[in-house]
C-alpha cells in the first residue's frame, strides 16, 4: 500500500484513495473482512463473498483513519463493507473547526 494508490473492494463498490501509508508494509487493508486489491489490477473484477458482520459500511468523501497503524484513507465510492487494518474497524475522522474569520 502506498500513498495516493487507489484500492478498491472484492465484496462491494467501495473504493479508497490511500492519503497516508502505513510504515509496516505488513499491514494489510480490508473491506467486508476480504483484502482490498488495486483498483488498477487484474484481480479488481474478481467479487468474494462479505463477511456478514463487518457489512457497516463506508461513506463517500470522508476520511478513514487508524492511529497504532498510521494510516489515513478517503472513500471515494461508498461501499457495504466495513474498512478494517489488521482486523480493526476504521474510525471517521473528526472534523476540524476553522477559526473564525471576524
């Protein structure tokens, strides 16, 4: 997994950019409990069956993040599948506030 490449799932539409790479490359990018793939590659196409209790969903535009892994994704499709890193779900990150601009 590297920066700014485009992973997509085998068990629903959902699609990721990658905004920040973890630093184990051992770490491995889920969704719906099965390894994501390159959205560029072959095996893209090949649809697997979901693991029914991580069906949580992703939502389109936000960003995906895990801290002990460093990874930072952005859902650029919306999917069924929940976004897990080593098995741990993905949380949404918060919103920052602007200061005001009075």
């Amino acid at each position: 997994m590297k920066t700014g490449q485009q992973m997509q799932s085998l068990v629903c539409s959902g699609k990721v950019i990658v905004l920040r790479a973890p630093k184990d490359e051992t770490v491995v990018l889920s969704c719906g409990g099965v390894p994501m793939v390159d959205a560029n590659s072959a095996g893209a196409q090949d649809k697997q069956n979901a693991d029914p209790t991580l069906l949580g969903g992703s939502v389109m535009g936000k960003r995906y993040v895990d801290a002990d892994a460093g990874v930072q994704l952005l859902c650029v499709t919306a999917g069924e599948g929940t976004l897990t890193v080593d098995g741990r779900p993905l949380v949404i990150e918060a919103v920052k506030q602007l200061p005001s601009s009075d």
